[in-house]
C-alpha cells in the first residue's frame, strides 16, 4: 500500500507540506493549519485559490520485494480526483480525467529498488473550461450554476462530483487529490481484479442459484486450467468446476445452485424480515501453482420493477417486489456527507444510515449528482435492510458525447458496476437525475431546431453506452435510464417523454414552495414520489460552530451566503407565515434562534402532510390516479452547515422532520385529511398480517389538559401492506359532539392500539392554523433528567397544552426518543441515546426546552 504520508506542492512551489493519502490537497492544508476549517464562515470564497492551483502529489518508497521475481506489476489508484498525470521515476504512465474509474498502470519494466512516484494535477476548474471550449459543434448547457451558488462552470465536462462546483444546498469545493486506496500490486500467472455474485431464484426448479464472477488479468501466455470450490456450509452446498483462463484479462462466470434441501433465508428490506447473509469461501486452485482464497457474504432476493396496467386507469404502475412481495419504498435521498470524501469516516456513515433505519426508512436513493459510495456504504445498507436506488453520477444538465468521453464513462460504469452488484441493498440503476426533464421541459431553453442534436446525445449516453452496459454486466437487478421518467412509456416515446412528470407512469419529482403545505389537494397522487421537499435552518449549536457572533441573524450577510437556492429564504417566511406567527423579539439572537426552530416545525409538518398523502394513497386510484408506492423526500442528510432539505444536519444531528419521520414513516399509522368539511382517518399498515384494533380520537381544547371528548371506535380492521378508510365524520358534528368546540379552539390526536402492545403513534389533525389558536396558554415546560443504564430519561412536565416541544441538549451527540411532539398531558419521558459519552450533569446544563408559545 502507498496509503499515507505524502509530499504536497502547488504549481509553483510557493506551498510545500505533507500531504496524507487517501486525502485532498484542503484537508491537507487544514491539518498543517495552513489554513481554517474551509466551512468556517466565508472561507468558501477565500480559499476559492486552492482548486484554481495545480497541485502536485509525489513520494519516494521502497520497493519490498525482488522485481525480476514477479512477471507483472502494476501501480494501482482506486480513485484519483480527477484530472493528473502519473509519474514513475520520470516516465509517465499515463494520465486520469475520472475521479469514479479505477486506474491501473503497468510498471513491471519502470520500478527499481527506490521509486519516485508523482501524480501531477490539473486544476478542475481550468480543465472543466478548457474541455468546454474544444467542444465547439454545439453548447452543452448549463455553462455555469445560478449566481446564487456562488459555483464554478462547466461541471458536466469533466467526470467528477457535480455539486463540488456548487449546488443549491452545498459549496464550492472543486477537490484535488487521491481520494481513495493506492498500491503497487505485483504476481505471477493471474491475478483476480473483480469477483462478484448475484442470486436468482429458478421458478422452474423451485430453487436458488448464485452467478458467480471472476474477472482476471492472465500474464501468461499460454491458457490456465484448474478448479475452483464454491462452498457455503450453512446452507451444505459445495460445488467444483474445472475452468480454463485464456491469456489477458478474463472472466469466469460459474452458475452455482443452492441445495434444495436447506432452508434459504432471503434478505429482506428493514421493517420486512430479516437481513440474512450466508458465508461462502471460493477456493482457486489453478495449474500455475498457488491459489486464491475469496472470503464473501452471499446474500438471495429478488427484486423487481412493475409496470403493468392498473384497473381504473390510465398508464402503468411503478413499484418494486422484493422477494415476490409489493414494498411500499419508504426513505429519503442521499448526498455527499462532506465535501471532503477523506472526512466520510465508517463512523460517519454507520451514524447516519442508522438514522436512517431508526426512523422507520428502508430505502434511500443514492443521487446522481454526488459519488458512487464507498463499499462501506452499501455494507451498512446491506447490514440494516436499506434498499438502495442508485443512479449514475449525472445531474441536471446535458453532457457530452464525444469519444473520449464516452469511453471513459464506460470504464466507470463497468468499473462500478463490477464493484456494486453484488450488494442486495442495490435495487435499480438510474441512468441520471432529472436530466429527461430537462430536455422534455426546456430548462435551458435550446430552439426547437436543436432538440434532436441533444435527444441524440442523450440516448447515445444513457442508453446505448450506460444501458448496454448495466444489461451486460448485470440482470440481476432493474435499469431506467432518469429520474424522474415515465418508465416504459418514456422507452416507447424515444427515451425523452412528453412530460416525464405524469402521474399515471413512472416516478415523480415535485417541489412547490409558494402553495399552503397543510393542503394536500396540491400534491401529484403519483405513483412513486422520488423527491420532495422543503427546507430548514440547521439547529443554533450546528450553525454556531461555522459563524460569529455577527451572523446569527436571519437576514446576516453569513445567512444570505449560506442560503444557495434562489429565494429560499422568503420561501421559508411565506411557508412559515401561512400557519405560524413570526417572531418579533427585540433581542437578535432570541429572533433568530426562533426562526430557526420555526423553519424546522414547517419543515417537518410539510413533508409530514405530503408523506401522510403518498402513503393514505397506496391502495385507491382516484379519477385514474393513486397506487402510490413510494415516498423518498429530498433529502437525509447535509453537506455543510447551511439552510437545506436535510433532515438530519451536518455531524448528525437529528432535526425536527427526522423525528417526524420516525412517526410518519411508522409501519403502522392512522392518517387524517379533511376533504370539503369531512374528517377521514386511514389505517396505513406495512404489517404482513391484517390486524383488529381499536381507533382512539381525543379532542383537546387548546386551553386545557383535560380532553373534551374521546371516542373510541372497536374491532377496526387495518389491513395488511395498504391503507383503507377506517373513520369518517364531518368537522361539525365532531364540534357538536364534543361540546364548546370551535375550530380554532381544538385539536384532534388518535393513534391505532392492538393486542400484545401492537400500537401506532400518536397522530395529530389541526382545525385551524396555529396563529389563530384560541386558548392557547403559555406553559411551564420543565425537565428532570437521570441516567438509566447507558440511557438518559428526561422526564417532562407542562401546565398546559405544548405544541411542538423541542429538546434541544447543543452539540452534544445523540438523540431523543421523541421530539417536536404535541404535548397534551401533565406528564411525558422522553428517552436520549448518546452517541458519545456524557452526563446528567453536561445534560442539564446544555438543555434548551420550548415549544411554539415560546415563540415571540
């Protein structure tokens, strides 16, 4: 391995440091305290020098072994960012412009005892522009990002991270360095490069089968027989194939069939079975002498994309069975965790896509405008039963398709999916994100004349090159070729639909910030909603760590710069403004500590109502629309410390929406809508079994503690994996029931109860919007916290009804059990998981409590 310590210089040898491998040439400044944290305040804009630098990478080492012994050796880059040339005691080997390809480099006639080895290079941005100005045919919109970025241009013509030029929720940090393993590789006879397996269930013969890949470099010139051994013993199959290996690189693909007379687990998505995974030990014994041993998991589901015709409707349905069963896909959509790929620890990603899981999600989709994730990633997802949609890494722009280009693009998708398949959390190849919206709306407003010129590119890239691919290398699993598309109908029409936002096909993206969230009629009744979303402020002790004191004002120069999509701010207030007051403190920071806590109540009561409505719409169809069977809201987690979509902030930290979604993504859950003056509640169950329960409506006056009536309805079936109505009344006679109640002066909350402690949470209707409340009092909140085991109980009191209670204990790491609640009884625990150690103590003193009558 070359992993560590390297020597770091820029183009002109002003700056020379040490630089540490895997790594980038910022982290390296950062750690030699050359300069601040790069997400400190402005430091974004100021340190804008070092990717306009080209940097230089090199080392000297040893060589631990006799070369004349080994036939081939080869200097291997699991990922280079992006654009450099390689360097072995002054012969070039050759040149990288992927940062998602693998490189390998023969140095079997150029390594000695000693070596010098350098990687020189090119500025991203110099590269991205320069590759921009030969192609001179045609423009390639867009050229740069909207102003309000604060982005660098041309981010489509060069194979890296998109949103490292700018996005509307992250910086600009265009990277250089070598941002993943590094090593010299040297053998004799064959050497096994890729080695994969993917299951699939015969139906003929009732039986599983694993394919199994190898992919080789053979150095000898002859042909290689020999055997390989396949043995999983938990499952008492063992199988031997003779193989032969034909000089240069080779694949062997070896069918194994799993004995029918063991039990085989399937792996199952989080919330639907187990995630069970069998160890198996490939053995190669080969003629030329020594053998390979391949440690795996081998894991058996089946996963498929439905499309066919739906009863009552137009179009075709989108949804996924797994294993034979129809899932509804509950989750959100995944960015990059840094800008810095080096500071994306296991750590890091075992923390968030816990998160994940704890909030009741199975299903994140990988978005095509960041990174192909490290095999880390996946292992978490495979381990926690988090499917993964994932798309190429192509976003919201036209590319190009020059030879170059796509011949590198082949080798990333080939590399990838070679890397990825065998991953059962893996279940749909996505050519790109949005980019058959952009040419079927017109986003870059391209004459009518030239559509044809950039439908032709689109195609040849994401259909002829990446589809033909993926279909070779893996039909284990589905491919579209955008998101959103109108899936088969979009192949129908040439692979650019009409409108790819039509409800009755494919898949949905939907944003709408200037409409009332709490009114449900505004949403698509899609069948799939891949994204969707609002935005928040991150929490005060998040945004603290990054600014000074001057900042913490929602309209500070440091708030507009952190604010990267047009108008958010505003859209944010006018959210806000349609059911909250908005706060009026003469104290500044007061203000804007209240403001933040307001973003994330909207937040989360929209994508709250907007999930409630996909999930209700699952098993209707409605004047030709609904079967609803996915939910993904843009988006987890964060970038950098900023206003987003996120629900869970740079570092972690869960917000408001995080804890909303751990209730509305509930495998059980009664969801209330008002449609012109009638209350519906619907039964939404992910269980596999029907169940009978009993359906509790309270009906609390704002004013008192005390419920003003209860009803509770029996034997109310909940049938299993959908949603059906279980409860209608209309507002006024629900008011004349429950005497002295006007809109304004109630609330509703009801919650699903079964035998055995089955039980929903609790859910919540409001009548009217929160600044018209009547009654409401300001409460006495208060906290007595105590350790319990490695837990802490934070028991709670109120003297009057607290809507939206916020626990908020800073930086420290963990989370709550429950948050931004409704509060409607004297009494509440609340549990904290830390995450790092902690006391009552440390506990007490960083609490913050409040709710929405704290708001001034």
């Amino acid at each position: 391995s070359l992993r560590g310590s390297w020597r770091l210089g820029n183009g002109n040898g002003s700056v020379v440091l040490r630089g540490e491998v895997p790594g980038c040439v910022h982290t390296a400044l950062h750690r030699q305290g050359l300069i601040q944290d790069p997400y400190y305040r402005f430091n974004d804009m100021m340190y804008r020098w070092i990717s306009l630098d080209n940097w230089t990478y090199s080392r000297t080492f040893k060589t631990p072994f006799d070369v004349r012994k080994w036939q081939k050796v080869n200097l291997v880059f699991e990922g280079v960012d992006t654009v450099a040339q390689i360097l072995i005691n002054n012969i070039t080997l050759g040149r990288t412009d992927n940062m998602f390809n693998r490189y390998s480099f023969d140095i079997t006639s150029a390594i000695k005892e000693v070596n010098f080895v350098e990687v020189r290079f090119l500025s991203a941005i110099s590269y991205a522009a320069e590759q921009s100005r030969c192609h001179k045919a045609y423009s390639i919109p867009p050229a740069c990002p909207p102003p309000v970025q604060k982005g660098e241009c041309h981010a489509n013509f060069i194979r890296k991270e998109q949103c490292s030029f700018s996005w509307d929720w992250g910086p600009s940090f265009p990277t250089q360095g070598i941002w993943k393993d590094v090593r010299i590789e040297a053998y004799n006879h064959y050497h096994l490069i890729y080695f994969s397996l993917t299951s699939f269930f015969v139906k003929s013969a009732q039986q599983w089968s694993l394919e199994i890949e190898s992919v080789f470099d053979v150095v000898s010139s002859e042909p290689i027989a020999g055997l390989v051994t396949v043995n999983i013993p938990k499952l008492q199959t063992q199988q031997t194939f003779s193989v032969k290996l034909q000089p240069g690189e080779g694949s062997i693909v070896l069918l194994v069939n799993i004995n029918k007379s063991s039990t085989v687990e399937a792996w199952w998505p989080n919330g639907h079975g187990k995630q069970t995974g069998y160890n198996m030990t490939t053995t190669f014994i080969m003629e030329a002498g020594y053998q390979i041993e391949k440690f795996s998991k081998a894991y058996f589901r089946t996963v498929e994309l439905v499309q066919e015709p739906i009863p009552g409707s137009l179009g075709l349905s989108f949804y996924f069975r797994i294993n034979g069963r129809p899932i509804f896909i509950k989750g959100s959509n995944w960015i990059p965790a840094d800008s810095f790929q080096d500071r994306v620890t296991y750590d890091t990603l075992w923390l968030l896509l816990k998160s994940a899981a704890d909030a009741n999600m199975n299903a994140l989709r990988v978005w095509g405008g960041g990174v192909y994730e490290q095999d880390e990633f996946y292992n978490i997802c495979d381990e926690l039963g988090i499917m993964i949609w994932q798309d190429f890494m192509f976003a919201c722009a036209l590319y190009p398709t020059d030879q170059n280009y796509l011949e590198s693009v082949r080798a990333e998708v080939s590399h990838q999916v070679r890397r990825l398949k065998s991953h059962p959390s893996i279940i749909l190849w996505s050519g790109n994100n949005e980019n058959e919206a952009a040419i079927a709306s017109n986003w870059f407003s391209i004459p009518y004349a030239d559509r044809e010129v950039y439908i032709k590119d689109y195609v040849m890239l994401y259909v002829k090159n990446i589809r033909e691919i993926v279909l070779a290398e893996d039909r284990s699993r589905p491919f579209i070729a955008s998101s959103p598309t109108n899936g088969l109908e979009s192949v129908k029409e040439g692979w650019v639909s009409q409108n790819p936002y039509d409800t009755h096909y494919g898949d949905t993206h939907f944003y709408d910030y200037s409409s009332d969230c709490w009114n449900w009629t505004v949403y698509p009744k899609t069948h799939f909603a891949s994204e969707y979303g609002f935005q928040s402020w991150p929490s005060f002790s998040t945004i603290k760590k990054v600014s000074s004191t001057e900042d913490w004002s929602y309209t500070s120069n440091f708030s507009l710069h952190r604010q990267h999509h047009e108008n958010g701010s505003d859209q944010m207030l006018q959210q806000i403004g349609h059911h909250f007051k908005l706060p009026q403190s003469t104290d500044p920071v007061k203000k804007f500590k209240d403001m933040i806590y307001l973003t994330q109540v909207m937040q989360a009561q929209c994508i709250k109502t907007e999930t409630e409505f996909y999930r209700f719409s699952q098993s209707e169809i409605i004047k030709g629309e609904g079967h609803t069977m996915g939910a993904l809201y843009w988006q987890l987690n964060d970038i950098w410390q900023a206003p987003s979509w996120a629900s869970l902030e740079y570092g972690g930290k869960w917000k408001l929406l995080h804890y909303f979604a751990q209730n509305f993504f509930a495998p059980l859950l009664p969801v209330a809508y008002e449609d012109k003056g009638v209350l519906y509640i619907y039964g939404v169950s992910d269980l596999h079994v029907d169940h009978k329960l009993t359906l509790r409506v309270v009906v609390h006056a704002w004013s008192s503690l005390e419920p003003v009536c209860t009803l509770a309805k029996d034997d109310v079936t909940v049938k299993a994996q959908s949603a059906v109505p279980i409860y209608k009344e209309s507002i006024n006679d629900l008011l004349e029931r429950c005497r002295n109640c006007t809109r304004k002066s109630c609330v509703i909350t009801f919650c699903l109860v079964g035998e055995g402690g089955l039980q929903s949470p609790t859910n919540h209707h409001f009548l009217s919007s929160l600044k018209d409340a009547v009654g409401l009092q300001k409460s006495q909140l208060s906290a007595s916290v105590s350790q319990q085991d490695d837990v802490y109980i934070f028991a709670l009191q109120t003297t009057a009804i607290a809507p939206f209670v916020s626990l908020d204990v800073g930086s420290i790491k963990g989370r709550f059990s429950d948050n931004g609640f409704l509060m409607t009884e004297k009494k509440k625990v609340v549990v904290f998981y830390p995450w790092e150690l902690t006391s009552v103590e440390e506990l007490e003193k960083s609490l913050t409590l409040m709710s929405l009558v704290d708001v001034v």
